[in-house]
C-alpha cells in the first residue's frame, strides 16, 4: 500500500476509452496511413462511439431513477419531520396543562 500510486476512480473507469482515444489520436497523427486503414479505424470508432452512447443512456436512466427514488425519500422525510415537530408542540402543550394541573391540585 505504502508507495502505490493513488489513482483517480473515475480515470479508471474511462481506462478503456482512454487506450481507444490514444489508438485513434496515433493512426490520426500517421500521415501515412491508407484509405482502408482509415475507413477501418472510423468503423471502429462508430462501434466503438454507438456502445459509449449506449451506456451513457443506461447510466443517464439509472442516475434518472435514483434522483426520483431520493426526491420520493425526500417528500416522506419532510412530511414525517412535520409530523414530529407537531407532535413535540402536542406534548409541550400537554406538559403546561398537567403542570397547571398539578400546582392547582397541590393548593
């Protein structure tokens, strides 16, 4: 553990995507590439692109889905904090009436 380099989760994550980049930035910087090497390597990319965008949309849909489930969490503990703060009132109430009780019953 001691001297390992700390590396970043979301860099990792994107690890492949990264070595894909790198491919494609060196046939790019290749002057000298071919015509059939291009269209292959553009190919590449398209697949590559579509199953990106893939993802993408399902990590969108997740992210979408815990938003709600937390706004939904959300709604429930503010209604439930309302309730609480009600009923501190309810017994604040109480306690002043059994106080008063108690002093008039003491006399």
């Amino acid at each position: 553990m001691k001297g390992e380099k700390k590396t970043d989760g979301v860099l990792d994550m994107f690890k492949k995507e990264y070595q894909k980049l790198e491919e494609f930035q060196k046939i790019l910087e290749k002057n000298t590439a071919s015509r059939d090497e291009l269209l292959e390597a553009f190919e590449k990319l398209v697949n590559d692109y579509q199953s990106l965008l893939k993802d993408t949309v399902k990590i969108t849909r997740i992210g979408d889905s815990s938003q709600y489930k937390l706004l939904k969490a959300k709604e429930k503990i503010e209604i439930l904090n309302d309730k609480l703060v009600e009923s501190e009132k309810n017994v604040r109430e109480l306690n002043t009436i059994l106080m008063f009780y108690i002093k008039a019953t003491d006399k």
